[in-house]
C-alpha cells in the first residue's frame, strides 16, 4: 500500500498497490438494473443498451436458443449462468451516502474498508521515507498502528489484505538491498481485535529462503476463515518454480504448509477454492480447474474450464457466505474478462458479466460485489453488483489504480479518486444503496 519512488511500483512488490494515477478519466454513473431470473434452466437478463445521461452502459449479448450462454469457452460442473451482461463505463459516479475521504498526500494508504469510519491501510508520518509505513487502522481523524515501528534495514512494506473488525490478515513485502525486480519477499501477519496482537503466520524465506521467490502472476492477496489463512507463492522447485496455495492456522501453532499447486485462493466456511491445473503452459495467470480443499486437507473439483483454444481458464475467485465469484480470462487483452456469479455455494447460478479490461481485481460481501481493472491504465472503470436486485452500479473511473474494495458486513465501500497524474491517490469511503 506504500509507493515507490515518484509513486510508481516498488520493484520489490509489482502487485503493490499504485497510489499514483496513471491518467484519469473524471467519469461514473448510477445504477443500472439487470434483472436477474433465477430459474432451473439457468438465468437472463434485462437490457439497457442506450442509457440516459449518467447511466453506465449494460447490454445483454445474444443468447443461444437453448438458453445457454455465447461464451468463448465452456463450464462443466456446475450449472452455468444465462446471458452475457456487456458492462462498460458512463459518464457520473454513483454517490454513496454519508462519504468522507482520507489520503492524496502518501500519508495514509486504503487497502479495504472495516465499518462505516475505520479502514485498513498503512500510515506514515514521513512520506518520504519508504521505510516508515506501518499497517494501520485508519479513522476520519486518526489511524492506529498494528505493528511496531520496524528497522529500516529490514523492512516489509505493509500492502494488502482482507478481514473484518475482529480479524486482518495481510501481506508485506520486503525492501532491501536483497530485494531485485521480479522477487517478491513477502510476509504474511494477522491481527487479533481480542488480543490485540499481531503475528507473523509466514514469510517466502520460510518457504525458499531470501531474496528468490519470483513474483506470482495476478492478483493474490492473503484469505482467510475462522480458523485458517491462505495465500499463494511461487515455490523453487529444483531449478524452476511453481505457484502453490500455502495454508496456516491463525494462531500461529504451526508455520505455512503447501497446500496444494495453485493460485487465487478464496477461503470459504470449512475451507478455501482456489485455481489449479494451468489452462495453458503459455499463459501462466490462469488456470483449467476450480477445487476446493477442506480445513482437513480433502480435495474435491468445483468446475472445470475447456476452450477451443485451451487458453481460457480461472483468473480470480472471490467467496462471501454462498456467493461466488469467479474471472475467466485467456491472457488476451482484446478479449477482456467474464466474471461467473453464483449464489447458494454454485448452485445457483445468477449472471455472466464481461468487461474489456483483461483482468480485474474484486472485493465481495454478503450484498455486492465489486470490482475494477486494477493497475490497467485503459477500461478502468469500478463498478458494483447488487446480489439481489441484479443492478450494477458504476463507481467511478481511477485509471492505474482502479480497485474498489466492500466491507465484509456492511455495504460501506471504498473507492480511490485522482485529481491528474501528478497528485496522489485519495480514497472515498462511503455506504452504497
């Protein structure tokens, strides 16, 4: 969550997060309903094709008469959804009730909001020290550290993470001398509302020792359950590396365990998903296999991706209560990305959405679904999917940093805003609905 120099990304962490636009569209819109049916044959969608002043652009993709959706791909597994929703920016944000923003001066980094006015990130009171950030619970007028102050010399920069009022978990990443572009040597903490401590659960030097591990394809950032954190690594393997889902229990008994080959996990009631069996040896962000692992170590497969061309696969998964989420990409920019939504643990299956950016970074509750593009510096529009109503909802546009994140139990909402490339990012935080 910290910069790098002028605010472009450390290349000790490439997946940091960008707090420095890269350019800015100033453009969002209000909410689009598409109305979701849910029925045994799968479900469709209403269109809103030419949308009025303010309103982002929903179309519905033509629909093959068996009701089955027109997909670059298939999956097997489970049922699929309908019609293929076509999302694409408007022209005014969405407001969100009861705002207030922090940030655009590097003194306090967002990472995900917790409630209505504290949010996870990083502080400093020295911006210009790299070396000077600590994860941090952010206010409106205050932040309070959730670490101690660390040894510049052996320094991990607080970055990403996910949790709740009562439980965080987090990834760093560290800077030193050691560190080179493409090695990712990062830690994984967790902190305890009850105790109030905070514990290293991990580190890539416990894995494959310091300043090796490469940097993982696509978005990863640590998960966890009542019990359970996960995350994924790239894992030395004589003198090549693999990608592996690393697990470990919250209370630290024990240190990360490989779990199984894999990326993108999501941990579930009882477990985790996560992406597994590579779609293509070319295309190293996706993946054929969507499997779950249970807290005992029993495996079991979800879906299965196929294509013509076996490049599509699993590119991002996302899981709250029933919900899921899923990205399915082929390492194409031109073709963009289809998300797979599904309530009841994928037994219902709700809609299939495609945006043009080729990958996105999601965040979801029990209400929304939220997504943007990331870092990319085109398609960056953040929008937002009521699971029960079927609206999407346009929040905004923060090219090179377009990465809305939910509360776990409330639809308070956080999202990154830029004045222009030469000012750094700020973050509203406000309640959708």
């Amino acid at each position: 969550m910290a910069r790098g120099e002028h605010g472009r990304p450390s290349p000790t962490a490439p997946r940091r997060l960008v707090i420095m636009a890269v350019a800015l569209l100033a453009c969002a819109a209000a909410v689009v309903c598409v109305v979701v049916s849910r029925g045994l044959t799968g479900s469709h969608a209403s269109t809103s094709s030419s949308p009025e002043s303010g309103e982002a652009t929903v179309e519905t993709v033509a629909v093959s008469s068996d009701g089955s959706p027109s997909l670059p791909f298939t999956v097997s597994g489970v049922t699929s959804p309908g019609a293929v929703v076509e999302v694409s920016e408007g022209a005014e944000a969405m407001s969100l009730k009861d705002s207030w923003t922090f940030g655009g001066d590097y003194s306090k980094i967002g990472s995900f909001p917790i409630a209505a006015n504290t949010v996870f990130g990083s502080t400093t009171d020295d911006p210009d020290s790299l070396v000077s950030y600590v994860a941090a619970l952010i206010g409106q007028d205050s932040g309070t550290a959730l670490e101690e102050t660390q040894d510049p010399t052996d320094f991990y920069e607080p970055q990403d993470g996910t949790g709740d009022a009562s439980r965080i978990v987090w990834r760093s990443s560290r800077l030193g001398d050691s560190s080179a572009f493409g090695v990712d040597d990062w830690r994984i903490q967790t902190w305890d509302a009850e105790t109030g401590e905070t514990i290293v659960l991990g580190t890539a030097a416990d894995l494959n020792g310091a300043g090796v591990t490469r940097t993982t394809y696509g978005e990863v950032v640590p998960t966890a359950n009542a019990t359970t954190a996960y995350f994924a690594s790239n894992r030395v393997s004589g003198d090549s590396q693999e990608t592996v889902v690393l697990s470990a229990p919250l209370d630290g008994s024990s240190s990360m365990s490989v779990l199984d080959v894999g990326s993108y996990p999501a941990a579930v009631d009882g477990g985790v998903l996560y992406a597994t069996d590579l779609a293509s040896p070319d295309h190293l962000d996706s993946y054929a296999t969507l499997r779950r692992a249970t807290v005992d170590g029993a495996l079991s497969d979800v879906l299965a991706v196929t294509s013509d061309d076996g490049t599509w696969g699993v590119s991002g998964v996302w899981a709250h209560d029933g919900f899921r989420a899923v990205a399915f990409t082929d390492g194409d920019s031109s073709s963009g990305t289809y998300v797979g939504l599904w309530a009841d643990d994928f037994r219902t299956p709700l809609c299939w959405v495609h945006v043009a950016s080729p990958t996105i970074v999601g965040s979801l509750n029990g209400e929304w679904f939220v997504w943007g593009s990331g870092s990319q510096s085109s398609d960056a529009g953040m929008y937002a999917y009521d699971w029960s109503s079927g609206c999407v909802a346009y929040l905004g546009s923060c090219a090179g940093y377009s990465r809305p994140a939910i509360a776990s139990d409330s639809n308070v909402v956080m999202v990154p805003r830029s004045e222009g490339t030469d000012s750094a990012v700020s973050y509203e935080v406000g309640t959708l609905g």
